[in-house]
C-alpha cells in the first residue's frame, strides 16, 4: 500500500477518435494559494477511494484558513478543515515541494492544530465556521449539510458528532503536496501506524498540463499495512457508533460511578427531562444527552455524558435571537456559581468539569439553565 513507483514526467491523452493525441508535462503548481484554492473548490482530489476502499470518504469544507485556537485565542489557521460523511474532522496542510517546510516543520505544525483543535474545536464554532462558507458560496448551510449526509434528520447532531469525534481523537491529519518527500512519508508511515484512533496520511497531487488541458492525478500514500490492521483493531471506524437512550445512558452510568453519584447524575437528567426535550449521543463508548429548547435553539447550553463529565457551553446558542437572549441570560447566572467565562477567552468558551466539581451544584446549574 505504500509503493512509492515513481510516475512517468509525461502523459499523454488520446482523443475520442483514436487519432488525436495530446502530450501532457508535469507542471508546477506556481502558487501555494493556487494550489489550495483548487482542492477547496474540488475535494474529490482528495480520493475517498484510496482513503478508505470499504467505505470510500466523502468531504465537506467546513473552512478554508480555519481558526485554531490555543489557550489564550485563536492564533493559527490551518490551510483547510474538511469532515467526511461519518463526522471525522480532517485537518489538511498544503505545501508545494518547493517550500523548505515540506519535512519536520510542518509535521510539528499540523500536530500543534490536531492537539489544540481536539480539545478546542465546539460544536458551535465548526457549525458557525460551515455556514460561513456557505454563506460566501451563496448555499444554504442546513440544505448543503442534508445533501451531503443523505438524511435531513442528521443535521441538528451532526456538529455535536464532530465534536465527540475530535474530542476522543477520532480525526484524521492529511499533508497534501505535489510531491511528496521520502523524508515526510517516512514519518507519515510511523505516525499513522503507531496513533490511534487518529489517521495520518499524505497526498500526493500531480500536475500535468498540456494542449489546453490540465490533469490532477492524486495518490493517498501512508496507508500501510500495519496501519490498517492497528486501526481496525482499534475500532476506530465510525460504524460502530451507537444510538444512545436513557435506558442505556443510565446503565453505563452506574458501571462507572458509585451508587450516589449516579442516582443523583439520574435526578439532574430526570430534572432535565422535565424542563427540556432531550437529544442524545452517538459516542461510540460514552453516552450523553443534551438539554434542549427547539422552540428558542436546537442546539443546546450543556452536555452530559455517562462518565459523569459536563460540558457547559452556552456559545452555542447564537443562531437566533433568542438564542442569544438566552446565552447571555445562562452566561449572567453562571458567574454567582464560579463559573464565568474569563477575560480575553474566545467566543468558543467551553467549561468542561468532572463529576465531583458539578454535582453539588446541580439544582443551581438547573436552575441556571431555564429560559426567560
């Protein structure tokens, strides 16, 4: 899987009547922008084939020079952010063969995003980010996002689905460029092999043109074998992930907590239930369930999961204005709990806490939650 022949300098392209023929030259792509600009606009480059034989990977452009932020803001911006079909977020770095950094500086690069985009990429953010380049395309976010996953009852989870992706590793770290060097496959290789459940490849995108004609010939290289059999040993495919209910929330809640913190995990999501329309999981290992209001958002304020850990982000709440009324309102009665956003934190602020540090305060944080 990971033959390296070398292709030929020229190719050559014969007409419809047999007679015709073009002769095609490997070009350069002269730009780092063009180059990008052209697998933006054309992500099937990016063959889903080699990527994934079984269950070949579709893409969707989330954003091109996606914001990556660290502790304090956002200071990096990742060429492109795709996802595929099943959620799995695919950060992607493009370099030309001219470029010096096309080794050891932009694996350091692209590791720094993966680490930093797994713990702070929400929900919120990528949805945000996927309508904005809807937006400058002039589609609808919502209508693009059900025609690429097939089933228009997908959207409302899907970024959530991204996010519990990114957060359990579940992500994929692509180096595309027009040639790739032994020195960053070899890397590649060792990467892709020994992290799991994150996929790391490159791609190799040839240029040839000719005759008024321009051919893109893309090769998926670092699959290897050993790869392959470490990922599915892994479980790492997407398949696997499972529907969610209260039924299985709460039984794999008592196997991981002590009796009184699950019953009273329990009393919050029967509280929950009573106020919210509840909208669970897809973790492949890890329940969770999501307090909501259709009425005002279909996103919603916190996430709870089976483990006993919360997420408390109201930044999801800005696709209307009462979505916005109501963030702001949560955002005010969090601060009398210790838990305010800090100065200077991005947009995108997410306060994750364990079990011991929500529980006692669980009818607070309740209460807290209530709309207007």
């Amino acid at each position: 899987m990971t033959g390296r022949e070398d292709f030929s300098s020229r190719i050559w392209l014969i007409g419809p009547d047999g007679q015709q023929i073009v002769e095609m030259s490997a070009s350069k792509y002269d730009r780092e922008a063009d180059f990008q600009s052209i697998l933006a606009a054309h992500p099937a480059l990016i063959d889903g084939k080699q990527v994934d034989p079984d269950d070949p990977r579709r893409w969707l452009l989330v954003s091109q020079e996606a914001v990556v932020p660290d502790a304090e803001a956002g200071r990096w911006a990742l060429d492109h952010l795709f996802v595929d079909q099943d959620g799995v977020a695919t950060l992607v770095e493009v370099k030309r063969k001219s470029d010096t950094r096309l080794r050891r500086e932009v694996v350091g690069q692209m590791l720094d995003y993966a680490a930093n985009g797994s713990l702070r990429w929400t929900a919120a953010y990528l949805g945000d980010a996927f309508a904005a380049t809807c937006l400058a395309a002039g589609v609808e976010p919502d209508e693009s996002l059900a025609d690429f996953l097939g089933d228009p009852e997908r959207v409302p989870a899907f970024w959530e689905m991204v996010e519990s992706n990114l957060r359990a590793g579940r992500m994929r770290l692509l180096f595309v460029a027009d040639e790739v060097p032994a020195e960053l496959l070899r890397i590649v290789e060792f990467l892709n092999e020994h992290m799991s459940p994150t996929e790391v490849l490159a791609l190799e995108l040839r240029h040839f043109s000719g005759g008024g004609f321009s051919t893109h010939v893309p090769r998926i290289l670092g699959r290897t074998l050993a790869a392959v059999s470490n990922k599915e040993a892994s479980g790492r495919r997407s398949a696997s992930r499972r529907s969610w209910d209260r039924e299985s929330f709460v039984e794999d809640l008592r196997q991981r907590l002590d009796s009184p913190q699950a019953g009273h995990v329990i009393e919050f999501l029967d509280a929950c239930a009573g106020h919210f329309e509840l909208a669970w999981g897809t973790g492949t290992a890890t329940g969770s369930f999501t307090p909501r209001r259709p009425g005002i958002s279909a996103r919603g304020p916190v996430t709870v999961y089976s483990d006993g850990r919360i997420e408390i982000k109201p930044s999801w709440l800005n696709e209307t204005p009462e979505a916005e009324a109501w963030r702001d309102l949560i955002v005010e009665r969090l601060k009398p709990l210790g838990w305010a956003q800090p100065p200077g934190e991005s947009d995108a602020w997410m306060l994750r806490l364990g079990v011991d540090e929500w529980l006692p305060r669980r009818a607070a944080l309740l209460a807290a939650l209530l709309p207007a």
